[in-house]
C-alpha cells in the first residue's frame, strides 16, 4: 500500500508543479488537491485556496494533530534555465517550481493522511490542511481556516528539512522608525539633524544585547536595511525614516521584543505587525520523545513558515532541501519524497496508532 501510495504522490507532485500557484493565484492547484483526496475516498472540505480534512474516524474527545503544508509558490526567478512549470525527472531528481517547496512535503503529508483515514481506533485524531499564502503569510491562508477546523492539540508542518526536526522556528517583525528633529539651514549652526539621531539609535540597535538567549536559535538578530531622509543639499531634515528587520526567538514574544526596543531608542518605533511569532516545542513533549526514539536530529529554523501563525505546539519537518528553496532549477530528490512518506508514516504510527488498530491491521 505504502509503495501504491508513493506513486500516487509524485504523480500528483508533477501535476502540481505543472499549474501556475503564486500566492493567492491557488485555485487551480486547490481543484487539483481536492480531486485528489475525493478520488482516495477522503471527505474534504475548501475555504477559499484552503483544502481540508479530518479522519473518518474521528472523535472529540481524543486529542488532534494537524499535518500542514502549504501549496503556494513564489515566483521564479529569472535565473531558471528550464521550464519552472515543468515537472522535469532526471537523474533521480524532479525539477520545478515548488517540488522542493513545498510539493514534496505536502504531497507525502497526503499520502500519509490518506494512509491512516479509515484506520479504527487511533488513539490521536488527524486533521489534514493543503494551505494557500504560506510564502506571503497572508491572511486567506491558514489562518483563516484555524476557527472552522478541529481544535488542535500539535501539529507537523511539512517544509523541506531532510527529515531533521525543527523544534524551534525565529519570528518576525518589521520595524518602521522615525527620528523627530529640528529643521534648519546646513549653512548656519541651527536646527537638529534627524539623520544623527537616527545613526545614534542605528548603533544602539547594532550593539544592543538581549539578556535571553534561544538554546536552539540563539540570539535575536536586528538588521537596519532601509533609511531615508531629506529633500535638499542645504536644508537639515527635521525627519529620519529607518527600517528594521527583527528576527525574533521563543526566549521572548514579539510584544516583548518590541517594547524593549522602545525603551532603548530616541526614534519612534512601530511594527507593522507582530503576528509571526517565534516558536519553540518543549523537549518533554510526546512527540519528541517519540522522535528522539526514531533517532531524528532536532534543529533550530531561521527560516518563516506557517509555525509563526500558530498557536499550538508546533514542529517543521519534511523532505527536501531548505537551501533548494527559491532558487534556479529548484529540484527534489524522487527518493526524498518516497523515504518522507515511510518516516512521516512511522511517526505517526508510533504516536496515534493504538495497540487494537496496530493488531486489525
């Protein structure tokens, strides 16, 4: 069944990156994922570009994992040297646009739903999500979706880690600040140059020092990469626009990080938004006891991904290559996603399959 289900994927992969997905452009892979699981007898349901299903078995009162990837793409660049909607196999490799990102995880997610759908007697739910705007952390994406579906317990995100696990994902905030001075005219000693206040706080930020660390992301990473201000050779601006890129860790929230940069600066400071949070499993929990069993590496993620959107436990785990991800060629490895579908089906099997579905098998 597992070899059957193998075929099915990667059938299903080249369909995939054969249609046109850019973010919030899904519909036609939504169709096509959709289709998919009604042919495997999967009851599934569509909110937008959103497609989702529950076991067919089951029951409230268990607790419920969610298996999530996303089906959107970003768009190729102009670097490729083939066709990007083009599932190409050579050499044991599957080129297209988003084989490595995410077809590949999300299409051995599927498989591995579909493997345990009808299964009696799991001791946890599953619920499955093929998710829209993961590459631009829309809002039409999966969270939208987090109030119709079942309420989770933890979930598996399926993103390219060669099957490592990544227990802890860096957050995000965009800061935009504004240096306050006084105008004036370059050619006399009067007014207050925004710009200085602004480099004042630039290298406060550059030097600033968080007293918490990440044991799996390390520190919080500040990064000034855009500044602007002034109109006029003579005239001394009486405003300085910078903008931060805030890479946060589980050591803290957003709200928290933020704050603290307000105390430490001049400027004034907002944040576009501190939705994508940092996230961070506890070692002590059942799924990475279980994982340690199996003998996965645990790792730390810089890299955005639907984890920041969440609010339950959360790990990222998936074949294919994360340094494959949005680059020329982008290809998977066709053993890749073959070996993702067996782990992903022993992992779940080891947490959710009970000793009476174990032995009706």
């Amino acid at each position: 069944m597992i070899k059957e289900l193998q075929h099915k994927a990667l059938s299903l992969l080249k369909q995939l990156i054969e249609i046109p997905s850019l973010s919030r452009e899904e519909e036609i892979t939504a169709d096509l994922i959709q289709a998919f699981l009604a042919g495997n007898g999967v009851d599934c349901l569509r909110s937008g570009n959103n497609v989702w299903a529950k076991n067919k078995h089951f029951e409230a009162s268990k607790p419920t994992i969610l298996l999530n990837s996303h089906h959107d793409t970003v768009k190729p660049g102009n670097d490729y040297t083939i066709d990007p909607y083009q599932a190409i196999e050579k050499e044991g490799k599957l080129h297209g646009l988003g084989s490595n990102d995410a077809g590949g995880c999300l299409v051995s997610l599927m498989a591995t739903f579909i493997h345990f759908y009808e299964v009696e007697n799991l001791s946890h739910n599953l619920v499955l999500v093929a998710s829209a705007e993961e590459e631009i952390s829309g809002k039409n994406g999966i969270a939208s979706v987090l109030d119709q579906i079942p309420a989770i317990d933890f979930g598996i995100v399926g993103e390219p880690t060669l099957m490592n696990m990544a227990v802890a994902e860096k957050g995000l905030m965009v800061l935009d600040c504004t240096a306050y001075g006084k105008s004036g005219h370059a050619a006399r000693d009067e007014g207050e140059n925004a710009i200085y206040i602004a480099l004042d706080d630039i290298n406060t930020l550059n030097n600033f020092k968080f007293e918490k660390t990440s044991d799996y992301l390390g520190a919080i990473k500040l990064s000034t990469t855009v500044i602007q201000a002034g109109e006029k050779h003579n005239s001394v601006p009486e405003e300085c626009h910078f903008t931060v890129d805030v890479r946060t860790t589980d050591a803290y929230t957003n709200d928290e990080v933020l704050a603290m940069i307000q105390a430490e600066l001049k400027s004034e400071v907002k944040a576009r938004s501190t939705r994508l949070q940092p996230s961070f499993m506890e070692l002590n929990h059942p799924l990475l006891l279980t994982a340690k069993e199996l003998g996965y590496q645990f790792y730390g993620s810089p890299t955005l991904s639907d984890q920041a959107l969440l609010s339950f436990p959360t790990i990222k785990l998936g074949p294919g290559d994360s340094a494959r991800s949005h680059t020329a060629d982008e290809f998977i490895y066709i053993e890749e996603v073959e070996q993702g579908i067996e782990k992903y089906i022993e992992l779940i099997e080891r947490i959710a399959t009970s000793k009476e579905a174990k032995e009706s098998n």
